[in-house]
C-alpha cells in the first residue's frame, strides 16, 4: 500500500485524538481500550500502514510529551502497537478473530519484551509494577479496544467502503 495524503491525514488526526486522549492521564483501564481502538480504526478505515504509523509515533509523541516517562519501555510499546496493526490487518476480513489475534500478539510481544528482551539487550531491569502493567494488561486493553472499534464501525456505516473492514 502506497502511503497517499489521504492515509497521512486520516494517520495524522487518528494520532492526535490519541495524544489527546492520553495527555488527559486517565487510569490505564480507560487509557488503553481507547488508544487500541484507535489504533484499530485505523486499520479498518485507511489500512495497515495507518496503523503501524500511529503505533509508532503514539508511545514516541507520549514519550516526548512526559506523558509516558518511562524511555526504556517505548520500543517494547511500539513493537506490541506494529504487531497489533499488522495482525488485525490481515485478519481484518474477520474483525472478531482479528481482534483476538491481534490482542493476542500484543500482549506476547509486550510480554516478551518487558520481561526477556529488554534486560537482555539494554541490561534494564524494570521495575515489578511495570512489567506487570506492560504484560496482562496489554491483552484486557487491547480486546476491550477493539471491541469497541467494532462497535463504531457497525455504527458508522459512514466509514464502510469496499475495501475496508466488514463488519457484520
């Protein structure tokens, strides 16, 4: 997929309602859901390479804001955000299963990543509560968000079109 104006504008507005929406500081069981379900929309309505442009510029822009301090835990962020985007993306025929793989993948790569990979390659160790907030959680997070991505779009035909998600 060629990257139009279209999908940078739609990417660019999609990225902002996140920045908004996270810059609020809302506990992370309200956080989360929205941030993945945008992160959903995306997909659905402009494409994979939509998605896996917010997932990446969302935890960098949050990082670079304060709203997300924690520098070690970005990469790990980005990487659950791009493996959500593309899963979904493949599987976006099926929304139902989508979701569920997606989420699914999210939470082993975050999980993966916090625990293993980022010790192993930057020697961080972090700490207990956030391991345990960038691991379980990820997975509640990412499920809740596209259940309610789906429910935009089988509210909002509006966004429907041949070549997007189908919703039924």
């Amino acid at each position: 997929m060629k990257i139009t104006t279209k999908v940078l504008t739609r990417s660019a507005l999609i990225l902002a309602i996140a920045i908004a929406i996270q810059s609020v500081r809302m506990p992370q069981f309200v956080t989360g859901p929205l941030v993945n379900t945008l992160l959903f929309l995306a997909v659905a309505t402009t494409g994979s390479i939509s998605g896996v442009l917010v997932g990446l510029f969302t935890p960098l822009l949050a990082f670079a804001f304060g709203i997300m301090p924690l520098a070690p835990a970005v990469p790990v962020i980005i990487a659950g955000n791009i493996v959500l985007a593309l899963a979904f993306g493949y599987l976006r025929k099926n929304p139902y299963v989508g979701v569920g793989v997606a989420a699914i993948a999210k939470y082993a790569v975050m999980a993966i990543g916090v625990y293993y990979a980022l010790p192993l390659l930057t020697g961080v160790n972090l700490p207990p509560k956030v391991l345990a907030t960038l691991s379980t959680p990820q997975l509640f997070t990412a499920i809740g968000g596209g259940i309610i991505a789906i429910i935009i779009l089988k509210a909002m035909p509006l966004f429907k079109k041949d070549k997007e998600t189908k919703v039924q």
